[in-house]
C-alpha cells in the first residue's frame, strides 16, 4: 500500500512544488484546500493516475475532496483497483 | 413564487463568504477615473480624495481628453448602441476598422472584438479545438482563460507558472495530439512578471504547438514601441494568437480580441458564442478605441513616461525596506504574505489618502497576500512621492520594514 502511496506522493511533490519549496507533504497533507493542488491544476493529477494504473475516473468521482490527501486518493483508485493493497 | 428556500440559501452563502473575510465592498468614485480620485468608502462615508494606486489605466488614457473627445463624436455620429449582436445588425464601419487598427498594431493579420476580452477568451479554446487537441497552459493564467478552457473539449495540461523544463515536458506527454495550443498571459496580472516568450516560442517550434497569448496588462505599453510581450521578447512574428482588452491601457471602456492569422478571426466569428449572441460594444467605445491606437502608434511617449515612474515607484519602496515581487512592469506587488495584515495595511493606506487594494487567497495563493499597485503614465512624480510617504508611515506603524517572507509569517502568523 505505501508503494503507491509513496508513487502518488512522489508525483504531487515533482508535479506541484517548485524546486526550492520546502514546504513539507505528507499522505495526509491537504494539497486543494491547503492551497497546493487548485482544481485546474488538479487534472495532471487525474491524468497521471489514469494512465499509470489504467483505470478512467468519471469527472463526478474526481471531486475535489477525493483529491485532497494522498490517502483520500489511494482511497479512490481502490475503488477502481480493487486489486492493490 | 418562492423564495423562503432561495433566500435561506443565499443568506448562509454571503453568512460564509464574510465569516472568511473574503465579503467584497465596492468603494464608490465619484469622479473620473485617473491618478487622483474621489470616493465614498464606506457608502455613507463623506467624499475624500485619494491617490489611486490599484487601476488598470496604465497609459492614462481612461479620461484622456482627446479620447473623451472622440467618443463624445462618436455618440453624435454612430449613436449611442447598437440594439443587435455583432452579424445580425451590430457591426458598423468603426468596428471593422478597429479590427483592422488593432490587428495592425499587434502586427497579427487579422482580429475579431468582442465585448470583453473574458468574452474573447470563453470563444477562442471552444471554436478552434476539440478533443483531439490538448491545450497546455501555464498555471497561473487569467481566470477568464481557466473558464474559456473548461468551456473546449480539448484536453487540458498546464505547467508549472513560466516552468520551461515543466512546460517541455508537457509538449512531450502530449506529442500524438492533433493539435496543442501553449496559452500564457504575456503580463501575469497578480505578479507582475513576463512570461518567457522567447523560450516559449522555441520549445513551440521544437514541438510544433501554437502560442497564445492573453496580452491585457502589456497592450500598449509593453515592448519598446508598446506593441507587447511579444515585441518586448522580440518574437513579433513567432506568436499565432493574441488576446487582450480595450478596457486597460487601451482607453478602459471595455471591449477586447482575439488577433491572429485570418482564419482564426474568421472562425471567431463563424462559430464563437460571445461573439454570436452577445451585442457589440458601443460605437464611441470602438471609435475611441481606435483614437487610441492611432495616438500610441503616433508616440511612445505615455509607455516611456510609465517605464520611468515604474522604476521609480520600485526603488522608492525597496529603498523603504518592502518586500516586492522581482519585474518591470507597472504593476507592483508589495508582499505582505498574511491576508489579515494586508487588508488592515489597506485599510490604513486609505486613512492616509492611498487607494490601494490587498489581495488574499483565493486570488493569489496561500501565503502569498499582497498589496497590489499599479503605475500609470497619468501618474506624477508628486502622486508617487504622496503614496510612498503613506507606505512608508504605515509600514512602520505595522513594522514590515526590512522585513522578508520568514519574518513577517514569523511575525504575523501564516
């Protein structure tokens, strides 16, 4: 489980942060309404996630509250992954 | 009719917008736009004169008399409105000839105006793409861009804000789309800063994608004869789409445009909604907007004026000891980071006859509240030296002087 958690993580700190932000982001870090991730940024994470474990997320699921944590995320790709951990 | 449910709704809405303190007070001028001006803030409150720091009226133009004069002819000779959109029976020989004047200017083939320039941006991305083509945006770009691309079925990437690595990535993600569109504000308007659109251009050619544009904050005054961040980066003819405003240098009234090669116009016209059902801008807007150009392409004296006081307005208040966003546009950041204290240094600003709004999330990111100020060639040396006393006392009074990011936030909390 933490494989994919730390997968997503990864991808929101190269994807989001800029080189010098110190900022630090944990699973539980909210990255909308903590202001990291805004909804029209948010898509790359959408895009990212859809391709990597080839699933489509209908734009009703991709909320902003599914998004807004880590956890909250691998908690919506098991619902289209039941397979992972 | 019912309107228990509505109002109960409506009422927590506007309860939660002021618990958040994000409620927005209009202030009412009571005289013409320009460098000083008199308003009633609150409502009720006596009239008081103020230095205004925070317009968009960047080349002075707002109540310029020559464009006063001009649309005052206007009025006499086209009338005041058009009562129709655009192709039913809305376009008279002044809205033609500002389409060709502002083509011209921006050294594009053709344009089409709209009403708004947030009217240009909700047509352009829905006329020309569709989902096969991705469009891939910086993330800071206008409000009005965001909505014009959620508005196309292209499929969106944006990149980090003027994140050149960031941005060849996303050409690369996106090389099996049919077309790609980069879209940037040529002047980022909470910020101030350029984009980069020499190395724009480039990656564009590199990957074969289009460049776009939203030039609102640069038209007329950006670049050494004002034509705009294009001519500014020297990529005049490396640029395919223009969009921008008559409603800030350009005399702001209102009206804007998409500029481009000429099937782009055309097909604004053929196909764009705010193009199609929403009426043209009034005649003495058009015949004043192109007044306008006429005198800009006639002298770069207003835009070299603006540079000057520019450069003078940021040293003055680095010299004072504020933290300002790096750039040399007109529009100057002073961070203040914390929401709360840029809206009491606002407020205290005003008590010292400075009209200068702060600016909190969710307009500009978390941590990142400023006071937003704006020069204009109407400006002078005086008006400056007026308002860099008021920053000064009130930089002091709430001690931000000397101070950096780290300090303040330490100071004044996140």
């Amino acid at each position: 489980m933490d494989e994919h958690k730390k997968l997503i993580l990864d991808y929101v700190k190269r994807e989001y942060l800029e080189e010098d932000d110190d900022q630090e982001v944990t699973y539980d870090t909210p990255l909308i309404s903590g202001g990291i991730v805004d909804s029209f940024s948010m898509v790359s994470l959408k895009v990212f996630l859809e391709k990597k474990y080839n699933i489509q997320i209908p734009d009703a699921k991709a909320t902003p509250q599914a998004f807004d944590t880590v956890n909250n995320i691998y908690k919506l790709l098991k619902e289209f992954r039941p397979d992972l951990p | 009719m019912s309107y228990i449910a509505g109002k109960r709704v409506f009422s927590e809405m506007i309860q939660k917008i002021k618990e958040d303190g994000l409620y927005k007070q209009e202030r009412l001028i009571c005289s013409p736009q320009g460098p000083e001006i008199i308003v009633r803030f609150p409502e009720n409150a006596p009239e008081k004169k103020v230095i205004n720091m925070c317009a968009n009226n960047y080349l002075g133009l707002s109540s310029h008399p020559e464009i006063v004069h001009a649309a005052h002819n206007a009025l006499d000779d086209r009338g005041y409105g058009m009562s129709s959109v655009r192709f039913i029976c809305g376009t008279q020989d002044v809205h033609r000839q500002l389409e060709l004047k502002i083509a011209e200017f921006l050294g594009m083939e053709d344009a089409c105006v709209f009403s708004s320039c947030l009217d240009a941006n909700a047509a352009l991305f829905e006329v020309l793409l569709t989902e096969e083509d991705a469009i891939i945006a910086d993330r800071l770009v206008h409000a009005s861009i965001i909505d014009g691309i959620r508005l196309s079925k292209a499929q969106n990437f944006n990149f980090k804000h003027s994140n050149m690595e960031h941005l060849e990535e996303k050409l690369q993600e996106t090389q099996n789309h049919r077309l790609r569109l980069i879209v940037v504000d040529g002047v980022f308007s909470m910020d101030g800063d350029m984009a980069p659109l020499d190395k724009i251009c480039e990656l564009a050619e590199k990957y074969d994608a289009m460049v776009a544009v939203d030039d609102s904050h640069a038209t007329g005054f950006i670049g050494k004869t004002g034509r705009g961040t294009h001519e500014y980066f020297g990529v005049m003819d490396k640029v395919d789409i223009i969009t921008t405003t008559f409603g800030k240098a350009l005399g702001g009234a209102n009206g804007g445009c998409v500029a481009g090669k000429k099937e782009i116009a055309d097909l604004m016209k053929q196909r764009g909604r705010p193009y199609l059902f929403s009426n043209a801008v009034p005649p003495p807007v058009a015949v004043a907007s192109i007044r306008v150009l006429d005198i800009l392409s006639q002298t770069t004296e207003r835009r070299d004026k603006l540079e000057r006081l520019t450069a003078y307005w940021r040293k003055g208040l680095t010299d004072a000891g504020f933290d300002l966003k790096e750039g040399n546009t007109p529009i100057v950041p002073v961070m203040l980071y914390n929401a709360k204290l840029a809206q009491q240094f606002s407020k205290e600003l005003y008590d010292e006859g400075v009209y200068a709004v702060g600016f909190f999330f969710p307009v500009v990111p978390m941590g990142q509240a400023r006071i937003r100020t704006q020069i204009s060639a109407a400006h002078e040396k005086e008006h400056l030296d007026f308002a860099l006393d008021a920053f000064k006392k009130v930089g002091e009074r709430l001690g931000v002087l000397g101070l950096k990011k780290k300090e303040i936030l330490a100071k004044f909390g996140e």
